[in-house]
C-alpha cells in the first residue's frame, strides 16, 4: 500500500491512471490476445498488462484482450490465440497494435480491415512471436514486452495513442 506522498510521485499513465515517469505517461499501446482456459493455464504476462477484458468464443472458451502500454520487463505473454470481432471493437478505443494467431472469418476481416495494425502470427512467426514446444498446440504461441516494443518500432507506432484519459478520484 503507498502512503500519501507516495501516491503524489509521478505523472499519471494515460491508459490506466498508474503513477509512473513522465517516459512512461503515453507508450503506443499494443492488445495481445490471451486464452484463459484451463488447456491454457499457467498464463504468462497478464498481470503486467495495463488494461485486461475478458470474453467467451465459442464453446464458452474464455479469452482476454491485454493491452501493453509500458515498457516494464514482461519476458514472457501468452498463450497468445485468435482474434474475433468483439475484441477488436474493445481494443478500437485505444488505437492499439493488435497481435493475435488467426482468428474468425469476421474478426481476421476486421483487422485486415485497416482498423488496427494488424499483427497476425501467421505473417508474422518468427519476428514477433515464438512457439514453446514443450507445451501442445494451439495453446504453445508466445510473445514478450521486447517483442511488442520491436512491432512499434517497426510498424512506427511512435505518434500519440489516440485516447482520453479516464478521469480518477
């Protein structure tokens, strides 16, 4: 718990409200897709993640948004899964990055759509994702804050995210 004057340090973190450095206010931010099923667990990198929603695909399978938009150490996030419609609509407000495995009819036309950058680890393995062999597929795909970092350098998301700041009391 911080005490009062911990609490005054710091310049708020436009997506959240986190007290942070003043390099740390407005970082591009990048949405991982998460699956948070028991097939999937332990999930890796979610709790360092600045915004999480969660929603049920199909066959009831839970599935997180995450959106990254710091640039704390997260070696490791995953099991990143596929995109559908409604999580880019929850990600749209942020403008951010979007990276995902495949995805819906409707919501790989969605991020083909020119809405969100695009990030598909069908395009993309290797660059800005790993699998992890020791684990059984599809539940084996793996990214990393380093690697987010890489997709807004190499993609220029260096402009300011394009949202307003919740308001806290």
């Amino acid at each position: 718990i911080l005490n009062t004057q911990d609490r005054e340090q710091g310049e708020r973190r436009k997506i959240d409200g986190a007290r942070v450095d003043e390099k740390e206010t407005n970082i591009y931010p990048v949405a991982v897709i998460v699956e948070n099923s028991a097939d999937a667990w332990p999930l890796s990198g979610i709790d360092n993640a600045q915004i999480v929603v969660e929603a049920l695909a199909e066959s009831f399978i839970p599935r997180l948004l995450t959106i990254y938009a710091s640039t704390e150490d997260v070696p490791e996030i995953g099991p990143v899964r596929s995109v559908r419609p409604y999580f880019v609509d929850f990600a749209e407000p942020y403008n951010a990055a979007f990276m995902h495995v495949g995805g819906s009819p409707q919501g790989l036309s969605r991020v083909k759509s020119g809405e969100v950058t695009d990030v598909d680890e069908f395009r993309y393995g290797g660059v800005y994702f790993w699998r992890d062999y020791s684990r059984y597929a599809p539940h084996n795909v793996y990214t990393s804050s380093e690697l987010l970092n890489e997709v807004r350098v190499d993609f220029e998301l260096d402009e300011i995210p394009d949202y307003h700041m919740w308001e806290y009391k």
